[in-house]
C-alpha cells in the first residue's frame, strides 16, 4: 500500500485514470468490467485513496448507455459511492463533422471515421481531466494492470519532480499507461481537435511531444499495463498485440549478479556477511544495529534490476525483523569504488520484507548499488535473510570470498551473458 512503501513529504498526488467504451465493443464488455476489476485488485486500499477512474462512455444512444451503466454499477457499486469510479459521456453535438474527412493511401472511409472519433473521444477525456486531478493517465478497456501499479507510478513522479517531462510511458503499446501532468492537457486538447482527422492519436503524440520540446519518448520497463483483448477495437479481427516488456506473474529465480556488500553493522566474520547475498538458506545476522546503519551491495557491473527483493527476520518466528528501514537504488556518474553518488527511494519494509518493482527508463542509468537503511535501532539484533535481485542481463559468476573484514566479494568467472 502507498503509506507502507511510500516515505512520504508531502501528500502524493491524485491521480486519474481514463478509459473509453464504445458501442461497437458491446460484445466485449467482459473486457472493460475486467480491466476494472484488475484497477481496483492491484491496488490496495490505501492506494484507491490517491486515484479516480473515469470510464468514457463513447456513444449517444441512450439505451446503450443504460445498460453500459447498469452493467457497471451491479458490479461495482461500492466504488462508484465512494467516487473511486466515475462514469461519463459526451453529447454528440459536442463531436465535430465526421462526414468528408481527410483520407490517407489505403485508409478505408470507415477507419478514417473511426480514428477520428477516437481522437475527439480522447480530447473530450483530457478536457474533463483538466481541473479533475493532478496526473492523467490513459488505459485502454482491455488491459490488466500490474500489482502496486499505483506506488510504482507515485515513485516515479517524485524521481522525475524536478526534471522536465510531457509525458511519461509506462506501456510500450500505442496510447495505454501514457501519463500526463494536467496543466498540459489543454494545450494536447486543442492538438488533438485541430488535427482530429488526419493521424491516430499516438501518432499526434509524437508530434505534440515535438512540438513540446521533449525531444524522446520517456518509457520505463517492465511495463505496468498488459493488453488482454483478443480483438482489434476498429474491425473487430482477431489480434494477439502484447506488450513484450511486461512482467508476467513467473519472473524466475533471483540472479544476483556478482557484488561487494559493504555494511557499518557490527559484523563478525565476512563469510557470514556474504550469506545476506547468497541464494541459499543461510542468513546474516547482527547483534546490534543502530538507526543510520546500512548493508549496501554494490555490482561489480551496473545492471538493469527490475525486482528487488529483501527478507528480514526471522523465517519460523519473525523474531529480528527490521521492522523501521528501507531500499535505495544508487547510480554513479563518478566512478566512485566504495559507493554510489546518487541514490533514490525505491521502498519502506513491511513487516521485515520488500518486495520490489523496479521500473528504469529505455535509456535510463543502470543501478549500481542496493542499500538497506536501518532508520529505528534494533537493541534485540536484525536477521538478514536475504537480499535478491532480478537483472535483465547478469554475468556467470563464482563466489569468493576475501579476506577484509566485512567484505564479500562474489568475482566474476565469465563474461557470458544470458536472458532471463
């Protein structure tokens, strides 16, 4: 939940997902009330509170509308009471002309008539958005979303603050996961409807983003949302389009690419120490660790880590669980041997356990260090029963373990590289 792995300085922002239904998917309605029911089980309650869901519906006939609402509201109750989800619909004198439209090389007429309803479909969305929320950010009615979703997105505005961005990707598929700062919409509105006939809507996209001055798309992997529909929304042809950079539920065993842990913890013995990083059932273990104290793993290669996991405690009782502390990722532009020179949140521990996605971006810096902070002292000591880490590339290693005290060094043995 956010308040479990969010360190909070101010209140995280709101957040508004949209998505639209249309007439010509009546048939596969399952999709949308599935897609809701993924937005709302991969969130916890604590999350729900920080986003809205607003369902666009995208035809003016009203028996359709009712019974698109009736659908929606028998099974979703509770959230439309509590204004979690929100349902609308544009009059269609609001539509421009749909007649005489502009006709790309082998367009036929009707897709042109569907693209370009789409793309008013997503102004009439963004305007309603402009003064609804903080953040808008587009789905699709057929998409399952990934767990935590929410606190991932949160982590990533604050990583971003200070950095200049028009939109933020966290689909790699046409217009799903795209996220927008509000005060932009406007100006994208007035884009979409100047231009509503001539491309699809990620196209214009990457014409605003021009326009805007944000001279890349700015996508993170894995990606958070996944398209589960079967069929194409214009035609109604069967389509398998999946987003590659989702991470399904079977991630495989940790990689734990080779490290040096470096710790100021009261440590005994270094060969204890590397069990904090070893992928078997041993653990390390200190009698004292005092608030500020820190275990840091540093990759002798910086890698692309995309879960991070950390167990604490014991595994039968849960007895020296760190109860008060959590992860950091850090990067390094300065060659530093010891340590990272820019580090950022990734999560707090629950109950003596994270467990992590981590989204980067296509061109992001590669992580070099994993800290666990001790931020509450622990008198009674603090099991470390494993820190693990999934890496899209890792290298082939041994373990070895020197002589400095309260240093393991795992070296490497090959440079073979494997996909996981």
């Amino acid at each position: 939940s956010l308040p479990s792995h969010w360190d909070y300085r101010h209140v995280p922002p709101h957040l508004a997902i949209f998505l639209i239904l249309m007439k010509e998917r009546i048939p596969l309605l399952i999709y949308l009330l599935d897609t809701l029911q993924s937005l709302f089980i991969t969130s916890s309650l604590c999350e729900q509170k920080y986003f809205t869901v607003v369902v666009h519906l995208g035809d003016p006939d009203p028996k359709w509308l009712d019974k698109m609402i009736s659908n929606i509201s028998v099974l979703f109750k509770p959230h439309i009471q509590a204004r979690q989800l929100v349902v609308i619909n544009t009059p269609l004198k609001s539509y421009r002309p749909l007649k005489n439209l502009k006709k790309r090389v082998n367009d036929t007429p009707a897709y042109v008539v569907f693209r370009s309803k789409q793309n008013m479909d997503y102004a009439f969305l963004m305007n309603f958005a402009t003064n609804y929320s903080d953040y808008f950010l587009m789905i699709e009615d057929d998409v399952k979303c990934a767990p935590e979703f929410v606190t991932q997105i949160v982590t990533t505005l604050s990583a971003w603050e200070r950095k200049f961005w028009v939109t933020l990707e966290f689909s790699q598929l046409g217009f799903i996961g795209k996220l927008f700062h509000t005060r932009d919409l406007p100006y994208f509105v007035r884009f979409l409807l100047l231009f509503y006939q001539e491309r699809p809507c990620d196209y214009l996209l990457s014409h605003f983003l021009d326009l805007q001055m944000q001279q890349k798309r700015i996508r993170f992997s894995p990606s958070l949302f996944q398209h589960m529909g079967s069929y194409s929304s214009f035609d109604g042809k069967f389509s398998t389009l999946k987003d590659k950079e989702f991470e399904e539920d079977d991630i495989g065993p940790p990689s734990n690419p080779a490290a040096t842990i470096y710790t100021n913890l009261n440590v005994t013995n270094d060969s204890v120490l590397k069990n904090a990083y070893s992928l078997d059932r041993n653990f390390f273990y200190s009698k004292e660790a005092k608030a500020g104290s820190h275990l840091t793993v540093i990759l002798d290669i910086p890698a692309t880590v995309f879960r991070v996991q950390v167990l604490t405690g014991s595994n039968v009782k849960g007895v020296n669980q760190l109860k008060e502390g959590h992860v950091e990722l850090g990067y390094d532009s300065t060659n530093l041997i010891h340590d990272c020179n820019d580090y950022i949140f990734l999560g707090m521990l629950v109950n003596g356990i994270l467990n992590k996605q981590v989204l980067s971006e296509d061109s992001g810096k590669k992580v070099k260090c994993v800290r666990l902070l001790i931020t509450a002292t622990l008198p009674s000591g603090l099991i470390v029963r494993s820190i693990n880490l999934w890496v899209k590339e890792s290298l082939k290693t041994t373990r070895e373990t020197t002589g400095v005290l309260g240093v393991s060094r795992l070296k490497v043995d090959s440079t073979e590289v494997t996909k996981h």
